[in-house]
C-alpha cells in the first residue's frame, strides 16, 4: 500500500484542504484468474455464480443475449420478451412465513402493515447479458483496478484503472462490492420522458412530469478504453432533467456533471429557476437532500438505488442470499402501463404490474458514520450478482427503526443490451405513503438521441431556458 499526500479540495468546500490517498491494488491470484470467464468458468465475468441453484429455481446463466421479439421497432415500448410465463405462486400476508428466508426485512413488513399485499413468483430469467466489450473489460479490470480511499470528508471510496465496468468482478470486501455499483455498466444514450408521484395517504396524486437526457461515457463504446490519456475522471455523466408539469413548477432543470470515482473530484450541479431566469449552482444535489417533486418520500442519493458520493456510511457485506427481487417487468414497462392502472385506489402499486423472480443477489449493509448526519441511519442493498444493480434497498430511521423499503424495477433494453428503470418505489412504513418514480407512457425513451458535451453545460441551459 502507498500513501500520498495531494493537495486539493471539492469544489463545495471554500477552504483548501489536504487529504491523504491510499492505494491498493487489487489485482487477483492466478487460482482466482482461473475461476472467471466468459464461458466453461465457475464465475461470470460480472463475478456471478454461472450455475443455477440445486432446487434449480435460479437457472445456469448462459451467454445469450434475450432474443428481440418478432414486431419489436427501435423507439416503441419494448415488447415482453417473457409474456408465455405464468406465475409460480403467490406470495400473500397469510402465507409470507413460508417464504420469509428469501425475503427482506423490508419486504415482510410489507406484508405485515397491509394485509392485502402480494407479491407474484414468476420463472427465474437471468435475462442481464451484455455485449462482450463490457464484459471484455471486466476482466481486464481483474488486473488494473486499484482501490483508493482518502481521509476528504470521513472517508471517501473509489477506484483507479478500471474501465467500462465493474470494477471489482471479484471483490475481496464489502468496499469493492460496493464499488462494483458504482461502475456498473449502464445505458449510454438516454432521452426519455419520466413521471414522479407521491402519492398521499387516501391514495390521491398529482404527477410531476420530467423531460431526462443524459449520456454515460463510462460505457460508451465509442470512446477509446486504451487511449493514452485514458478516460476523464470528471464528467463521465453529463445529466440533465427538466420539469415540464405541473404549470407551477414547469421549465426548472437540473444539470449534474457526475465523476466516476468521488475521490478526486465532486459531483458538480445546477438549477435553472424559471421565474428568476438564472442558473446558480446547486451543491445541495447529492446526499439525503429531497429527490426531485418526492414530497420528502425519498433522498437523492437512492435514484437509480444509489448515487453520488459515498463517504458518509460504512459498509460491511453480509455475503450472497436468493432473494425474491423485482426483475424483468415488461408488463409495467408496456404503453398501456399507465399511472392510473398501476397505482392502485390503496395508494400503493398495484401488484398485478409487478414481476418478482428468485436471484442470488449480494448483500451490503452501510451504517451511517460517527460524525455525520444522513436521514438515514442504516441501509441494507440487494444487489443483482449478473448486473450489481440495487434491486432492494431497506432503510432504517436515526431511532434504528425500519422506515423505508426502495424497489428497482428494472428491465434489460435487448436493443442496446443496457438494463434501466422501468419503475423506482419507496414506501414509507410511518406515514403510509408512497413515492413512485415511473416512465411517461406518452413517448418511448429513445437511446438513438445524441447531443455534443457542450449541450450539458450551464450556459446551454440558460440558453434554453423557458418563461
């Protein structure tokens, strides 16, 4: 291990500071090399078990890429691709216990608040298979990733090295776990329409609506990974989101330039005001700050399941369990998939658009650090062992007490080979309410869309700045 002493501070602090880095690579055994690959080995190239279980309930994963659908059009709603699967059983409050070894914590307090909640098994899809470059350069990343961690706030995590994908594939604690989703490959090109709603206790809403354009260097296959000068450490996302409804919030936008890694740089923000016709800079974008119109149902770092900086908590990784998650929802992806059918009259989602398979997902526990202050106090993530995407997430109040349960609903665009949202959840166990984060069925997200970096800057944003 080295340590080095640079000089340099986040942007969103006034002062200068001085913080020490440690290195450590983390390149593995050769008896280890031997375990992953992308055919005939123990492990996947994401690190994943390929067998499936010995009930066989989790399937082998296989290298095959989900066929796209006979009639399926790029830039329409994505046909299912498993629309022939019945579901296997039923999961109910009265028979919960049954089940309750392949749940979380979180899940069976559902079951336990409201007794009419249910949750449908379906067959076990291992349907996030990406194109080979992603996985070739998770196995390079076996041996040029290198772990950092600096004293920068209390403690900040991240990487050097890896490129494209996981960093770790086979991570050696619960901070690399953890790493692997933050580098997670994810969807490249993005234009699509989105709604929030939180949704109030006698089960009425009003829909926030969101324009959402972003483009994810880290994957981008067009970008060199073994130019000299190798990928930038700053703006790996470029992001931008603006509210187009209701009236009263309409034309506000948030531009966010994301690093990969937070160890060297910071997230930089900006909010264009539509009555003052200015953008300022926005450092409150990133922690337990609210997520965009969630009526305080949500923070901002649990979009996507986790963003943005990571040095308030600690982790620690519980190991592997099989676990019933949310996976391959394109019922709740289809056009017709609308608000006022998939928010049931309870003011909770209604269950018939929801798809839970068993898979082996890795289990991280973050607690919150001694010195710091976040809304929550501990957060336990489920994470996909294929993909490393927070498919749970059960979230505890300062008082220790369970208060939250996040869902990831995510489906696998077989087009482009990226998975992404199909639908977000947060239900709140204290004020019975729920927030849902879904995609806007009038317009299909386009991944065809593409803009130059200058379209994610401030000044193209005051540019196109309405009222």
């Amino acid at each position: 291990m080295s340590v080095i002493r640079k000089p340099g501070c986040y942007k969103t602090l006034l002062t200068a500071c001085v913080f020490s880095s440690s290195f450590v690579m983390a390149a593995v055994t050769p008896e280890e090399r031997a375990t992953i690959g992308l055919e005939g080995t123990q492990l996947t190239p994401s690190g994943a078990i390929r067998a499936g279980n010995a009930e066989g309930t989790i399937p082998e994963w296989k290298n095959e890429p989900i066929p796209i659908p006979d009639g399926f059009k790029p830039g329409t709603f994505h046909l299912d691709p498993f629309a022939d699967d019945k579901v296997r059983f039923k999961i109910t409050a009265q028979n919960y216990q049954e089940h309750a070894d392949k749940l979380s914590e979180g899940q069976k307090k559902m079951f336990e608040t409201y007794d009419d909640y249910f949750m449908n098994i379906y067959p076990t899809r291992r349907s996030m298979v990406y194109q080979d470059y992603i996985y070739d350069a998770a196995l390079k990343n076996l041996d040029r990733a290198v772990f950092v961690s600096n004293d920068s706030h209390l403690g900040m995590i991240g990487f050097t090295g890896a490129r494209r994908a996981w960093a770790f594939p086979i991570p050696r604690n619960a901070n690399e776990a953890f790493l692997n989703q933050q580098s997670r490959p994810k969807l490249v090109w993005n234009k699509s329409r989105e709604v929030t709603i939180a949704v109030a206790t006698n089960g009425s809403y009003e829909t926030s609506n969101l324009d959402v354009e972003f483009h994810y260097k880290w994957s981008d296959p067009e970008i060199a990974e073994d130019d000299p000068e190798g990928l930038p450490t700053e703006n790996i996302l470029l992001y931008q989101q603006t509210l187009t409804g209701p009236a009263k919030v309409a034309g506000q936008v948030v531009l966010a330039l994301e690093p990969i890694t937070f160890t060297e740089n910071f997230r930089k923000a900006w909010a264009y005001n539509p009555g003052q016709r200015r953008v300022k800079r926005a450092p409150q974008i990133v922690y337990d700050n609210p997520i965009t119109a969630g009526d305080g149902l949500a923070t901002t770092d649990q979009g996507y399941g986790f963003n943005g900086p990571n040095d308030r908590f600690s982790y620690k990784l519980l190991g592997k369990r099989e676990i019933y998650v949310p996976y391959n929802p394109y019922k709740l992806f289809a056009q017709s998939a609308t608000p006022d059918k998939v928010i049931a009259p309870s003011g909770r989602f209604n269950q018939d658009y929801a798809r839970y398979e068993l898979h082996r997902v890795w289990v991280i526990e973050s607690n919150l650090k001694e010195g710091t202050s976040h809304d929550y106090s501990k957060r336990v993530y489920y994470l996909d062992e294929d993909s490393w995407e927070v498919m749970l997430a059960d979230n505890y109040d300062r008082r220790g007490e369970l208060w939250r349960l996040w869902e990831d609903h995510l489906i696998m665009f077989y087009d482009v080979g990226f998975p992404n949202r199909a639908a977000e959840l947060q239900y709140d166990f204290n004020a019975h309410r729920m927030l849902a984060l879904l995609m806007d069925k009038s317009k299909a997200p386009s991944f065809s869309w593409r803009a130059e970096d200058k379209h994610f800057t401030s000044a193209a944003v005051r540019r196109r700045g309405i009222r």
